[in-house]
C-alpha cells in the first residue's frame, strides 16, 4: 500500500492542500492522511503553540502512515513545505512534493499587485468578493506575534534540512504567489542532494496554489511524478 501525507501552512488548514488531495484520492486507492496542525482549522488559537507542537504533529502522522504502509510520499504546502522537507530528512519517505514552499518569506511586489486589485475592489464595492482578502483578513487580526516566532524557528530547523535530501523531489511554485517569492523554489532546488529534482513554475497561480493558477495541469503533473 501506498500513504500519502499532506502538511498545510501557517495559518492555514487542509483546505489549502485539499483539491490535491481529493484529486489523488480520486486517481488511486493510496491512503491519504492530511492532519491538522495545532492551533490550527478554520479557527485559529495559535497563542502558546510552540514549533515543536507542530512537527510532532507532522512527524506521529507519518509514522502511523509509515507502519501501515510500504512506501510513503510526504506534500507539503507552505510552512507544511519545509515541515515535509525537516521529517524527509529524517525518516524513509519516498518521494516528496513542496508546494509553495516558504524557505522565504513575503513577495514585495505581488504584495503591492494585490493590494491594488482589492483597492479596486473596494472603490467598485466588490471587496467582499475578493477570495485573497477574505482568506487574510481573520488570519492577520488574529495571528500573534509569537506565533509568528514559532514559524521563523521552523524555517530556521528546515533550512539545513534540504542538503540531507537525496530522494526525488518536485517543487512547484506560483508565478503570482504575493507570500512565498519566487525565488523561494530556485533557493530550495539548489540545496537539495536530490539526482532527481524538479522544479515547476505555476503561471498566474497565487500563494494558494492548489486553488489558483491551472491547477489541473498542477494536478496531474505531481501525479505523474509520485507515480512514475
């Protein structure tokens, strides 16, 4: 049997990762785990979490998967990329796919295209349909500074992670993607020990990747590589 492990980001939940996982659920019979992290869903309660809260989290779902199954892959999102790139380095995980993922942090200028899009919106009284601003809204009101530490530490342990990684591995970042920059998935390609490596560039997709952009092409492309 094969497990498939997918980590959503800071702030986040599995509705992030969720089209990805319901399309390969939809491909396979694979076991699909996609574990929330603490202080984490659709209601945030972040204060007093600590990283290690996180990881552990993380690392007890791969090890469950790990026991039930013969080859696991590991799909991270965001935060949750660098989370899977920290427990690959560790454990004999298969493959393994960042999506998104924040080796670096906050793109200046998507920023500012944002921004202007949701002034835009706000003039023409639209902006309660703006997906970007609804989504981030409650997560900046009630995000705490500390927690925000507790990301930068997870970014700090995974860093030095991506050199002890030899397995395969595909990165897929969106072209418009206003949190993670761009040169977040070129950053993390050169650090990799990986002989096979990928790296996919999403055109038109935000940081919610498997939401925006051609998803379907994303979609199948990471299907291609686990399962090839």
């Amino acid at each position: 049997m094969i497990g498939c492990l997918f980590i959503h980001g800071f702030t986040g939940s599995p509705y992030e990762v969720q089209p990805l996982a319901d399309y390969l659920q939809e491909q396979t019979d694979w076991k699909i785990a996609v574990p929330v992290l603490p202080g984490h869903g659709e209601t945030l309660s972040l204060k007093k979490i600590a990283c290690t809260e996180w990881l552990d989290c993380a690392e007890a779902a791969l090890i469950e998967l790990l026991e039930e199954c013969d080859h696991v892959y590991v799909v991270g999102f965001s935060m949750g990329g660098l989370i899977a790139a920290y427990l690959t380095a560790r454990y004999p995980v298969k493959k393994l796919v960042m999506l998104s993922a924040a080796a670096k942090y906050l793109n200046p200028a998507q920023v500012k295209e944002d921004v202007k899009d949701m002034m835009k919106d706000l003039r023409e009284k639209k902006l309660h349909e703006n997906e970007l601003f609804l989504r981030y809204r409650e997560k900046l009101l009630v995000t705490p500074p500390s927690a925000a530490r507790q990301f930068q530490k997870v970014v700090g342990l995974a860093r030095p992670s991506l050199k002890k990684i030899n397995i395969p591995v595909f990165i897929a970042q969106g072209t418009a993607d206003g949190i993670v920059p761009v040169k977040s998935a070129p950053y993390i390609y050169r650090r990799l020990s990986s002989a096979e490596r990928h790296l996919y560039y999403s055109q038109d997709a935000k940081h919610l990747i498997c939401h925006t952009g051609n998803t379907e092409e994303l979609f199948k492309k990471v299907f291609t590589f686990l399962s090839g």
